[in-house]
C-alpha cells in the first residue's frame, strides 16, 4: 500500500509541473518574452514581383494576396496555433495524471 502513495505523489508532482510549466512558457510568450517554436517559416519563393507581366495571372494573384495577408502574419499566426495545441495536449496530459496519483494516494 506505501508504494502506491509513494507512486501517486510522483504522478502528482509530474502533473503539476505538466500543468504550470506549458502555462509559464504560454505567458512569456504572449508578454513578449519569448518566441515561440518556429514550426513555419516563411518560404524564399514568395516575395512581391515588382516586374511580373501583366499577362501572368499567377503571379499577380501571388501578389495581390501577398499585400493583403503579409506573410509574416500568417507564419506568426500558425507558429502560435501550433504552440497552443502543444500545450494544449501538454495540460490535458499533465490532469490526467495529477488525476491517477490523486487516485493512488486515495487508496
């Protein structure tokens, strides 16, 4: 019976680290303190083509879409979507299981 208290302590102690540390790291980075994981970045190939023909449809789609979404915005926008699901799992994770050493210590 020890050995489960013993194991449900450190099942609770890991999960509410897996809790605080994901929701530390969340708030410098929205302070500004840190960057998130660059998950995206912004490709080579899509800059605005000042001398593209106005016969190239592709091209001026590329950049009419370019000037209306920049893409530092939307590399911006994924890297912290993707940080957040992260976390995300990391909490989730975290609860479930500070919730089975909660259990263990019960017993």
């Amino acid at each position: 019976m020890e050995i489960n208290k013993i194991v449900g302590y450190v099942l609770l102690l890991v999960g509410i680290l897996l809790i605080i540390f994901p929701l530390w790291q969340t708030y410098n980075i929205f302070t500004g303190k840190a960057l998130p994981a660059q998950v995206f970045t912004k490709p080579d190939s899509l800059a605005i083509d000042e001398k593209a023909s106005p016969l190239d449809i592709q091209k001026q789609m590329q950049n009419a879409f370019i000037n209306i979404l920049p893409i530092d915005l939307i590399n911006n926008t994924l890297n912290l979507v993707s940080w957040l699901l992260l976390m995300m799992i990391l909490i989730y994770g975290g609860g479930k299981l500070a919730n089975i050493g909660v259990n263990l210590v019960k017993n």
